[in-house]
C-alpha cells in the first residue's frame, strides 16, 4: 500500500451501474411523492496510464453507456412524460453522443489533478460528466482539506474508518461565481441551508460503491412553513471487473492524452454556468397584453393584481431596454403607473436606462410618474450604486415640480442606508450623495429646504448626522424640530450618546427654551427607550403633575404603556414608581383625553406584528398628532412596516378656544407623514394656514386623501444552485404588496365633532419557484401565498365638554388567504406532468379591543349621537 489514493489494476475493465437523481418538494416532504427524475446508466472504468516515476500518478479513462432517464417515483402511464419515447428522443442525439464519449482523469494521490474531455461539448452533457468525475476524487487518510470539484473549491472533511471513507463537503464555503440577489430586509428573506455528504466503500485498493446526497433546503422567513428542498443523490455500484485494454507507454501524461485524439483537452472540473433557452415562451409585450387587464388602478387591491406584478417584473428582467420602452411610449394613463412601479422594481441596468431616458423632470405635467418611479427606487430590494448616482445627477439638474425635488432627495436617503446596510458606506457614489445632503442642510435658508434635507437624514440614518439633527431639535420651531426629533427617534438606540440624552432631557423639561407638547413627548419617548437611567425616569415621573392637562394625561398613559407591554425600559420606571408611591396620589389620576397604546396584531412562531397607537390633544380638544404604527419582527430583526402620523396645530381658531402655553403663535396646519417599510415617504399637508383651512372646511367632502398607493415587491430572492450530479437549480421566492393607504380629516361644527380616518388596503401575493433544468427536462416546484385585507383607523372626539369624549376604532375586515403548490416535470416538446394541492380560507375579521378606558368612551360618543340625530326638528 505505498499509494495514498485508489489504485486501479492494469488490464481491466471495472463496470459499474451509476444513477443520478434529484427531487424537489415542499419541506417537510417525504420523498415519496416528489417531482423529480433519474438518469442511469452503465460506466465503464480502465486505467490508461500509470507514471513510471510515481506509482499515485494515474490517467483513468471513464465512459457512459447505455444512458436511460425515468421517473424519480411511479407515475401511472398516463401522468408518465415519458412513456413511448426512447432515450434518443427524450435526450436528442447529439446530446446522446457527447454523454456517452469517453473522459479521462488524472489522479494524483487520490486528488483530480486534470479533467479531459471534448473541447466543443455541450455545457449541460459536460456538467454531467463532471458531476460522475468529481466522484473519483477522494483521499485515504481522515483531515480536512479544500479542494476543487464540479461545486467549485470548497472546505471539505474526510473520515476514514477501514475500507469506508465519508467524504463532508461545507457547501457554504465553495468558491463559484455565484449569481442573484437576496433582499434587503431579513424578515422579507429567504434562509438557506445545505449539505453534502458522500460515503465510499472500498475493495481491494479501489472503489467498491458511491452513495452521495446533497440537500438543499430554502424557507420564507416570515412564514417558514412555506419553503422547498432540493435533494440530489448519485450512486455508483461496482458490478464486475473483466479483462479490459493494457496500458498505453509513454514518459508524459501529453503523449498518452495525443493518442486519444486531437479534440481532448484539460477542461475545468467546475461546472460552467448554463441555461436553457426557451423556445415558446412569449415576448414582453404579448406577456403584458395577457395581465394588462388586472392592472387598473380599482383592481390594485386584488391579489391578482400582485401576481401579475411579480410575473410582469420576472419578464422584464429578460427584456431588453428597446423592448421596455415599446411598452412604456404605448401604454395609457390609467396603467402606466403601474408600469412605471414595475419596470423600476425588475432593477437590471436595461429597466434603469429605459425608465429614465423615458421621464422628464423638466416636465411638470408627468409628475406622478416621477413620484412612482422614485418610491420604486426607494423600496428597491436590491439597489446599486449606479441607481444612487443616476438620481444625484437628476438632483443636480432642472427639477420642474418642488414636491418632486423634495421625493428625489428624501428617497437618495433611503438608498444611502440601503447601501450602507450592504458595506457600501463607502462607494463613490455614497459619498458623494451624503456630502450633498449634509452641505446643503447647513446652507438652506428656506424652512420647506431644511425639512426636505432633514427627512432625507431620517431616512438615511447616518451617524455622523446626529449633532445637526440635535441643533435643529433643539433651536428651531414647529415643523423643524419635530422632524428632526423624530429623525433622532429612528436611530438604534446604540447611536444615541450622552449628548443626544442630555439634548431630549433639556427639550422635555424646557430647560433653554419652551417647545411645543409634539416635540416635547417625542424627547420623551427618546428617552424612554434608549436605557434611560434611574434618575432619567423619576425627573419625568416628578414633571407629570407639572404638565398641560392633555400632556400630563399622554405621557402618564405612554409610562403604562411601558408597563404593560413590558418594554425595555419597564423594569426601571417600577422601581422608580416604587420609591415614589408615597407622594403621589393626585399626580397619576389626570383627567384627560390623550393615550397611547401598544399591542399584537398578530403572534406567530416566526414572525409577530404589533401596532402602536397613540393620540395627543390640546387643551381645548383639537387633535394635535395621532401616530399609528405597525412593526414587523422576528428573533433577529424588526421591519418598521407603516407609520401613519396626523399632525395638526393651531386650529382653536375654529372653535374659538384658548391656545395652548408656547403655541399662541402657531400657523394653522394639518397634514399627514408616512412611513412604509422602514422609508419615510414625502408628507402631505391637507392645508396650510387660516384662509385655506375655511375654504376646505366649508367645501370638505371628508374625501380621504390619497398618501400612498402602487404596487411594492418585497420579497427578491434569487439565487443559482449547482448541484453536484451535473444539472443548475435556480430557486426564486418573489413577494410583492399592492397598497392604497389614505387618510382624512373631517369637522362638523353643529355636532362639534372631528373625525380622523386612516384606510390600509393591502393584497399580498408571495410566489416561490424552485427549478432544476437539465437540457432535457425541467422539474420543480412552484408555491403561491395570497392574501387581500383592509386595517381601518378611525377616530372621533366630540368636544363639547371637557374632558372631550374620543372614541378610537382599529378593524380588520374578513380577509381571504390562499395558497397553492404546484410540482411539475416537463420535457421542451411541451408535455408535461403536475399535481396541484391548495387551501383557501376565510381568517375572520378583528376590532382590535385597543384598551378598557377607550371601550367605554366609544359608548358613550355613539350613545351620545343616537340621542342627537333624533331632536334636530
């Protein structure tokens, strides 16, 4: 035994029986009922040549016959593809012919050192010879080693017991070019994880049996019971050994290589990347034709919608920048907005190129386009640095409407956290874009310049603009200090210093200066959630009973918010409340109609969802902001997934009442601020000023205004898989949202009542597709999620009296789920096997019992109108 590797016998021939199979389906699957297919085949092993100098140098010669492809499990004749046709016409000839020409490997020590074959084969026969190649590669003696097969180079193990070797190879660390993309947010992911094992028995120096599996197993992080695997397994049997050809003479292993022919050349072990062309499928626009009717802007709120968003977007991907912009120039108003979100979304460099050269923001007339276009940048899953420069260079240029100016700059914001998630804080073009909207901060004199540059900072969320963010918290007015502050409250808690700790507590108690009760509970919360110290919290306890009566009576309920959803800081603010209790009766029994509240949407075991709710008034009973959120987390992440933030001030004109301390001054002003998916978008002010707020008030339909409506995808998940027996996987998990968030205001001065409306229309569609595609047939999965659903939040506050009466509503209406799986196998002649398993189902709808003292509110509003509606005559 003086060979570190198998060593064959001269004059003979080793046959052995070889099969190659794969499997796709759901998880948790057995086998059994898997899509799939197997090819087998006989190969037959000589030795050619052995190095004269050095036994361990082998050249063995290796070939396929008498190839056969079958189903991986039963089919009855009829769901059988391929049933009536011979391996010739199943696989072609030509295809036939390469599989079964010889290739020859030299083995150095066990180790595949050059891998011979026809330099002009087909890719995909190719791949298959390299998968049975890459089984000859084995070592005798155990350790770990990287080493370069058909997956590339990878960290591999052996485990050596006698005459059974078990080879591990760390499929995560193979060094192959790798293509797709994942998305941006982790909870809107797909996880992987794979593995590949191979166990050799050995007989008398060589090799006895092969059994390989390698598993690859892809799960929705959001709902991991939706997810597919991928199992490959190889086998090679030793069947006979027989008299077989004598070696060839020669000093060099070149000479030996010559005799076998001219077309023999060293080709790399690693599998090339191919694809299989396909012959019928439609062209963009014949695809567009066939869904274009889904995409009206009233049927957005259909899953169907979302479908064929998501297979819109996968043919754009394959599109050409002409083909685009056929579709683009030719479609008409009502669906180019839906165009426009998904030509943005396929985000390859034609789809960037053709949506730009189409709009232009020069021209006023398309703005709506241009907004399209800009929130489709801003979610994008996957953004570029080429996407952050194109839209630097638009910003630099003529810009012919200011909203859209203001869009621009907030969502290059947006993009330079992306990037900056990614490592790529320091790309040309991030810098470049950060330097902009810093340098034009400092300079802006206009107040609309300094908020639009201070939203883009809240997006962005840079560390470095946390001192500016402070300054305009803490010495501007209104507006200003607000959207810094809150800019500051999206910040990791990590980010936030003494300095920004100081700042707030200096805001909250008024040390330097009055500030107006929005800015001053957003100081608050702050606080409140960055680890706040002992004496942080008993110094806002003690301010309560200073407080404004709506103030006090907020922040009391945002301390037992703290509480009972047992947030971070609930652990300090008890032990303060514990010292306290003797003092402090009066001080937490405020009156008042304030509140805010958190709670479950949903729990679930791999995401949970909360919403958080919180209303703050003036002293006479106008709403002064009432800020909806909804968050999204599971164990290692958080998604902020909607912020719906009302603001109002300076309307106690209206019912001529008292302003507030420090807010006499105040122009009047309501409007609305969103957050989507962790990107602020632009706020959209209802009205501003005294004059245009009775010009609205008297013509005001309560028509709620549109603040966000298109089609978003969510979910980008795209990735290549080469397996280890020869063929390509490719696995896509596509989730999109179409959307439609509005929201209202309205008065009615004769029953002295305002309402707030906030409607959330939502359709979700999640689409996963897991492919393998050998040149002959294609075999895989497809899973489909969908779901249509409406969150309505209203509020009503009738102030007649004090304290005012306010009623707060959350629903969700009765939503349909759907979802589907699909597994096929089907050969390009178009003949093709499935079986379709689904369930649909109604999940009930929900009031959302937000909290006790609000219940008894509600009865009391309506009970209140009841008895009104009555006496009018």
């Amino acid at each position: 035994g003086h060979t570190t590797g198998p060593s064959l016998n001269n004059d003979k021939l080793y046959k052995f029986a070889y099969s190659a199979e794969v499997y796709v389906d759901r998880v948790k699957a057995s086998l059994q009922k898997s899509a799939g297919y197997r090819i087998s085949s006989g190969v037959d092993v000589n030795l050619l040549w052995r190095n004269p100098d050095n036994d361990d140098d082998q050249l063995i010669k290796i070939t396929i016959r008498d190839v056969q492809v079958e189903n991986v499990n039963e089919r009855p004749a009829a769901k059988n593809i391929f049933k009536g046709k011979s391996t010739e016409k199943i696989i072609g000839k030509e295809y036939l012919e390469a599989l079964q020409r010889p290739i020859v490997l030299e083995l150095v020590r066990g180790k595949v050192k050059n891998f011979y074959s026809h330099q002009n084969e087909p890719g995909f026969t190719q791949n298959i010879k390299r998968g049975l190649a890459s089984l000859f590669q084995l070592q005798l003696h155990s350790g770990a080693t990287r080493e370069v097969d058909i997956s590339g180079k990878c960290n591999t193990t052996y485990h050596v017991r006698q005459d059974q070797v078990t080879k591990i190879k760390a499929l995560d660390s193979c060094e192959i070019e790798k293509q797709g993309f994942t998305s941006h947010n982790q909870i809107l992911d797909v996880s992987t994880k794979a593995t590949s094992a191979t166990i050799y028995v050995l007989e008398d120096g060589f090799i006895k049996s092969i059994k390989a599996e390698e598993n690859y197993v892809l799960l929705l992080n959001s709902r991991r019971k939706t997810g597919a695997k991928i199992v490959s397994k190889q086998r090679l049997e030793l069947k006979s050994v027989q008299a077989g050809p004598g070696l060839i003479a020669g000093k060099q292993v070149a000479s030996v290589i010559k005799t076998l022919g001219s077309s023999y050349v060293a080709v790399p072990l690693v599998a090339e990347p191919v694809k299989s062309e396909c012959k019928k499928c439609p062209s963009l626009s014949e695809h567009w034709q066939s869904i274009r009717e889904h995409m009206y802007p009233e049927k957005l709120s259909k899953a169907q919608a979302t479908r064929s968003f998501l297979s819109f977007i996968q043919n754009i991907r394959k599109a050409t920048k002409e083909e685009i912009l056929q579709i683009i120039r030719s479609e008409n108003k009502e669906l180019l907005p839906q165009v426009v979100d998904a030509v943005t979304s396929a985000q390859t460099p034609a789809s960037l190129e053709a949506i730009l050269e189409f709009l232009d923001f020069k021209d006023a007339s398309t703005s709506t386009l241009q907004e399209r276009f800009l929130y489709a940048c801003g979610f994008a899953s996957h953004p570029n640095e080429i996407l952050l420069k194109s839209l630097t260079a638009k910003f630099k240029g003529d810009i012919a409407n200011e909203e859209i100016r203001e869009t621009l700059v907030i969502v290059m914001g947006a993009l330079i956290r992306k990037l900056c998630d990614r490592e790529g804080c320091k790309l040309p073009a991030v810098v470049e874009a950060k330097r902009l909207i810093l340098s034009r901060l400092e300079k802006a004199k206009k107040d609309d310049n300094v908020r639009m540059y201070l939203l883009a900072l809240k997006n962005a969320l840079l560390p470095e603009a946390i001192p500016l963010l402070l300054k305009y918290a803490e010495s501007e007015e209104g507006h200003i200090s607000n959207v810094a502050a809150t800019a500051l409250q999206r910040y990791d808690p990590s980010f936030l210093t003494k300095e920004v700790k100081e700042t707030m507590n200096r805001i909250y108690h008024q040390n330097r200066k009055v500030h107006e009760k929005t800015v001053r509970t957003t100081a608050a919360a702050i606080i409140l959630n960055s680890n706040p110290s002992y004496m942080e919290v008993k110094n806002i306890l003690l301010s309560i009973g200073e407080l404004p009566l709506e103030m006090s009576k907020y922040m009391l309920s945002m301390i037992q918010d703290i509480l009972q959803f047992e947030m971070p800081s609930s652990k300090t603010v008890r032990q303060v409340l514990k010292d306290m209790r003797a003092h402090n009766y009066d001080r937490f029994s405020k009156m008042g109609s304030s509140s805010a509240y958190s709670g479950y949407i949903t729990r679930g075991p791999d995401v949970s969802s909360t919403y958080s709710l919180d209303i703050l008034y003036s002293g006479s009973g106008i709403l002064r902001r009432s800020n909806m959120n909804i968050r999204i987390f599971d164990r290692n992440a958080e998604l902020h997934a909607s912020q719906v933030v009302i603001e109002a001030q300076g309307l106690e004109s209206i019912i001529a009442a008292t302003p507030d301390e420090g807010e006499e001054n105040l122009d009047s002003f309501a409007g609305m601020s969103a957050i989507l998916f962790d990107i602020q978008l632009r706020p959209v002010t209802f009205f501003q000023g005294y004059a245009d707020l009775m010009s609205k008030m008297f013509s005001a339909t309560g028509d709620p205004i549109n603040v966000v409506k298109g089609l978003i995808l969510l979910t980008d998940y795209s990735q290549e898989i080469q397996l280890q027996s020869g063929p390509r996987a490719s696995t896509e998990f596509l989730g999109s949202l179409a959307i439609d968030i509005s929201g209202g205001m309205e008065f009615s001065l004769w029953y002295r009542e305002s309402k707030t409306n906030v409607k959330n229309r939502v359709a979700m569609f999640i689409a996963g597709n897991t492919e393998v595609d050998s040149f002959f047939i294609k075999t895989g999965m497809e899973t489909t999620l969908e779901v249509e659903t409406t969150l309505d939040f209203i509020s009503t506050v009738q102030f007649s009296q004090y304290p005012f009466l306010v009623c707060m509503q959350m629903d969700r209406v009765e939503s349909p789920f759907r979802r589907y799986v699909t597994k096929y196998e089907s050969l390009p002649s178009g003949r093709r096997y499935t079986a379709r398993r689904g369930k649909a189902e109604l999940l009930a709808g929900n009031e959302y019992p937000l909290h006790q003292e609000n219940s008894n509110m509600c009865r009391k509003v309506f009970g209140a109108k009841s008895d009104s509606s009555s006496n009018w005559f």
